[in-house]
C-alpha cells in the first residue's frame, strides 16, 4: 500500500503521474529511447518544453507580457537572480520577513544592493503573516513569500501597490486563484506542489527587464533565458516532463479553481481536529494559517509522542515531523495530497484522544 507522504518536500505527486513518468524513463513515446536520454534539442523533447510553458500559462491565466521559464537551482538561486535583475544600481528594494526562506532571500539580495525590510515576524518565531506596513514608491520591488513551509504561515491577500511584486510561491503556487499578472516575477521551486526536486518554475514580466544598468552573467540573466526558451543550458529534462503530467493531472481535475476548493476542504478537516482534539494545538496565528502546511504541537510530549508517532506510522503516514527550528508535527497538504490521507490522520488524532 503506498504511504500518505506529508513531506514538505519533495512531495506527494498523484500515482498515476509517477507511473507516467515511470513508463517514460523505460521508453518516451514509443521512441526506443528513455526519456533521460533523449537530446534536449530532439523534437519530442521541445513539444515537451513547448507544452509546459503554455499549459503554465493557461493555468494561471498569464498575459503575453509575462513569460515561463524552467529553470535551475531552486528558489535559492532565485534569491539573488530577483535583485540582479529588479534592482537598479544605486536604487533600493523592499523586502518582508515572514519565515526563514523570506529571511534567506533578504540575506542574498543585501549581497546586490540595499534592502529595506519594511516589518519583520521574526520576534514572534515567525507565527503570523506581517500587516499594516507602508510601502516607500521608490523601491525597485516588494519581494514577499507567499507561504511559509517552516511555520504554516500564509498570505491570504497581497498589498495593492503600484510597486512592483516579486513572490517566492514555492509552496502554494496554483494552489489557490489569484491574479498572477500583478506579479512582476514570480518564482517556485516545483518539489513542493508542481512536480518533482530538479527544476523552478519561473514567471516574469519581460517588459520590465533590462532596466537596472547591470552587466549580468548569461545564466543569470532573465532575458537570455527566455530568449533561448528555458534551453540557454541543458534542462533537466526528467523534472519539466513530470511537471507537465502533473499540470495536465491538474488541468484534468479542474484546474487551480477547483484545487483550491479540494484544498480547503482538506484544511478545514485537519485544522478543525487540531482545535477540537484537547491533546492538541496549533502553531500560528489561526488568521494566517497555511492552507499547505499545517503544523501543530501535542500538549504532553512527553506523555503522548511516542504512542503517537507509532500509531500514524502504523497508519502508513510519513513525512510529518515538524521543522527542526519549530518543533511538533507539519502535515504538508498539497494539491496531490488525497482527502483519504488526511482523514487518516484526522482518524489517527481522534484514536489518540480515546486510548490516551
């Protein structure tokens, strides 16, 4: 029986994705080749890349001005690839520090130039979403983290600015609708909740690039990856083709509309255990809660965690010890995630309280 895999990341993808792509490492097409080896310049390959980036675009609704790109080195790279490109020389950006990755790309972005972090959860080990901040017009951008996997923290809404946005949706990206063309850069790791550990997902305003004064190394320059179509350099190309299967597994059960009402009911399930069940606690502020990441405390460790460990291990979960940093349990609830999997552990919670 396969396991419910509520891994922050890599995560769960749908099995039929897996025994897609499984079937295509064995023989891509009907080809008599694997699909990872393949040239990354073959015809099968560039209807591969071709596909990915309009069904990117479909899903989320883009504009012809914002382009997709695959690319490398995770949001990390995207850190500095974001200032490198956004921030003009001498001028500023802003940045808000809502988790550890928001506090990675503000360490990263001071490297290029002055950031200005306009409010900070940081004191408050990072339990709520920061509001209520005032946005200088002379920024180059707003860099924002969408969710935060490390806390379970979330933002519900996005500031309405003529600044420019940047976003890390790492872990929430096409889980939920929104209007992605207000977003001048949009950057994702897909190992959380659009494919597998290998490539980014990248969404850029072209219009607005080429404008910070900067002579830019090739691979970190947006403009030549889109001139060379995601291919500036060899793609991973076992990571864009399983993100495209579960883009079209997406687009085949509704869409990011009806992922995002999948994704809620899963939520509200799971949260609703967690403020019922008197063994348990929530980790943040209930109005910021992550609608992926859903972390919680037992309020008698020492009494409860080892029986509890047991009982969803024995229920086939994995994947649900909390951050190092926070501690207690994270149960990551992505689009791939099935409803069964949370009721087991919503079945697991609720065992624990009778026999405990």
């Amino acid at each position: 029986m396969k396991k419910f895999n509520f891994s922050a990341g890599p995560s769960t993808l749908p099995e039929e994705v897996l025994q897609q792509a499984s079937e295509a490492i064995l023989d891509l097409n009907k080809s008599g080749l694997s699909l990872i080896e393949i040239s990354h310049r073959s015809k099968d390959f560039v209807a591969i890349m071709d596909e990915s980036r309009a069904l990117v675009k479909k899903l989320m609704k883009l504009d012809d001005d914002h382009e997709v790109l695959f690319l490398q080195g995770g949001a990390s790279l995207q850190f500095l690839m974001a200032p490198l490109n956004f921030l003009k020389k001498g001028s500023k950006a802003a940045y808000i520090d809502s988790g550890n990755f928001a506090s990675a790309s503000i360490k990263e972005a001071k490297k290029i130039g002055v950031i200005d972090v306009l409010a900070s959860s940081k004191e408050a080990n990072y339990t709520y979403i920061p509001k209520n901040y005032e946005i200088p017009l002379d920024v180059d951008y707003l860099h924002l983290t969408s969710n935060n996997t490390v806390y379970g923290t979330e933002m519900h809404d996005f500031p309405e600015t003529s600044v420019p946005l940047v976003c890390d949706m790492s872990s929430d990206i096409l889980s939920k609708e929104l209007n992605f063309n207000k977003f001048a850069l949009i950057y994702a790791g897909a190992q959380k909740n659009i494919g597998p550990a290998g490539v980014t997902l990248v969404i850029v305003n072209k219009t607005l690039l080429g404008k910070t004064g900067r002579d830019l190394p090739s691979y970190l320059d947006y403009q030549v990856h889109i001139s060379k179509e995601s291919m500036a350099n060899t793609p991973p190309v076992f990571a864009i083709y399983t993100t495209l299967l579960n883009l079209k597994w997406l687009e085949k059960q509704g869409g990011v509309s009806a992922a995002a009402e999948r994704n809620k009911i899963k939520a509200d399930l799971l949260y609703g255990e967690v403020d019922r069940n008197p063994l348990f606690r929530g980790v943040c502020e209930k109005v910021d809660r992550s609608l992926m990441n859903v972390c919680f405390f037992l309020n008698d460790e020492e009494k409860l965690k080892e029986k509890f460990d047991k009982m969803w291990k024995d229920s086939n979960i994995v994947g649900i010890g909390g951050y190092r940093t926070v501690g207690g349990y994270r149960a990551s609830i992505y689009n791939a995630m099935p409803l069964e999997g949370v009721q087991t552990l919503v079945n697991v919670m609720k065992e624990l309280e009778k026999t405990a």
